[in-house]
C-alpha cells in the first residue's frame, strides 16, 4: 500500500523499525489507539520536512540541485561539495518528476524531495 499508493519506498528495516515504535501492546499489529499515534507522529514529521524543504530553498515551491546540495552538506552530512553535487543531481534525476517542477531536470518539488528522504536512493538512510 505505502510504496503502491502513496508513493513512500521504505526498506523492511525501517518497517519493522516503525511497527516497534509504535506497537506499544507488543502484539505484533497496531490497534486504532496506537495507529492514530503513529498518524500524528507523521504529521509532525511533514511539518518538520516542510520546514526542512522551505529552509533549503523551496518556498517557491522548487528545489533545485544547488539547493539540495545545501541540505546534503548541512544535515545529511556530505563529505564534500563535489560529492554532494553529485548525490543531488542523481536524487533529482530520480525524483524530479514526482509533481510538477519548473525545470524537472534539474529540480524537484516537495513531493519529489519527500520521496527521495524517504527512499533507498538516500545515502543518509
């Protein structure tokens, strides 16, 4: 359902890393209580990546690569520009057409910038 409708590639680690957060019974499953939590965890989540994305250049509602690079050097910790360059271009040749951007070649929008925290292609993960 994640990865098929909305989109959100999660590993089986970062699953199962979720379930244990959040099942709080231990029972293997997550009841309406503990479900409800985990949705408000993720609200809270979005707003801090909103927060993250406007911050590193998209309040016009685009990303581009130099603004990624940005976001690499500061809080995925990149080595250096080159390799964060590097890393930017290829997240956003991924995810560049996840939404609409202004120059999908070289930008992403929210969606895309989302997508691509969330993914496997992100080093940092």
């Amino acid at each position: 359902f994640l990865e098929d409708v909305l989109h959100i590639d999660l590993t089986t680690n970062t699953m199962n890393q979720i379930m244990k957060e959040h099942d709080v019974s231990k029972d293997g499953k997550l009841d309406y209580k503990e479900f409800v939590q985990g949705i408000h965890k993720f609200q809270k989540d979005m707003d801090f990546l909103n927060t993250l994305f406007t911050t590193y250049g998209g309040v016009d509602g685009v990303m581009f690569e130099s603004d990624l690079a940005d976001f690499l050097m500061a809080e995925q910790g990149a080595k250096n520009r080159v390799e964060a360059e590097a890393e930017a271009k290829t997240a956003i040749q991924e995810f560049s057409m996840m939404g609409t951007a202004a120059d999908p070649k070289r930008s992403f929008t929210m969606y895309g910038f989302f997508s691509y925290l969330l993914s496997i292609s992100n080093s940092a993960m």
